[in-house]
C-alpha cells in the first residue's frame, strides 16, 4: 500500500484506503454496532457477515478456493451465499422465527444482511433494552 505516484508505504496511504472502505461507508450503523455488548467472537463473525466477508461458499468461490459443491449444507437446495446461509434458507428461517417466538415478537425478516441488522429494533424498549436485543441478533448470526 503506498501512494498513488510512488509505490512506497506510508501511514497516510492506508488511512485514506480505510476511509474509501465499505466499513466507512455507514458509520452511524457501525457505531451502533460496535456500542452492543455481545460477546467478541458473535461480535466478530456478524461484522464479517454483515461486510460479507464470511466464509461462504460463495465467498470462498469468489477467491478462488476450490470447494466441491455450492449448495448450502444446511438446507441442500439452494446455493450457500451469505443472505441465504443465514437468513432466508428455511432452518436458518426456523430458527429466527423460534426466537422471535420465544421473544413474542412478530418480526420482518429481511434477507440482507445489514436491513435485518439496522430493522433488528423494537419501539418501546429503552436503548440498553435495544443493545441486549442486538445483541441476540450477533449471537443467532454467530450460531447459525
């Protein structure tokens, strides 16, 4: 990573590479993200989940990683993406409306990954309320 013109590496370089980057794009989003307290690992996976920088099928295709069949293992129909792995394939399906269930909530399942983060909000509950809620979101991502 160096300047432009030159191909030395320089602090600068990386700092403006960081700031075009997509993490950067939506700081209101990820300062809300990384205020839930959850634990460091779910924390973790969601983040690289929600940049889709997880390692699915898809993903790993997309670098050229050799993998033997693309169909998602937990549902065998459908091609493993990111938005299908964790949200729209029916045992993924299942278990958040158990949760939501178990929660007594009926929610809008979105199947982007960053709309299901941002929509993961109920009204009438406070913000430390809506930070634990958040959290079970990281922690159903992480289970999943």
């Amino acid at each position: 990573m160096g300047d432009e013109d030159s191909q030395t590496f320089t602090v600068s370089s990386v700092y403006r590479k960081l700031l075009d980057a997509t993490i950067f794009e939506e700081t209101v989003e990820f300062d809300k993200f990384w205020k839930v307290k959850a634990l460091p690992s779910a924390q973790h996976f969601a983040w690289k989940v929600l940049l889709n920088k997880d390692a699915t099928k898809d993903n790993l295709d997309r670098r050229r990683i050799n993998i033997t069949d693309s169909l998602c293992n937990m549902c065998r129909l459908v091609d493993e993406s990111n938005s299908h792995l964790f949200f729209t394939c029916d045992v993924a399906m299942g278990v958040w409306n158990m949760c939501n269930k178990w929660v007594g909530v009926n929610n809008v399942n979105h199947f982007m990954p960053r709309q299901y983060f941002n929509h993961f909000y109920l009204f009438g509950l406070d913000g430390k309320q809506n930070n634990a809620w958040k959290c079970m979101w990281m922690t159903i991502v992480w289970v999943i």
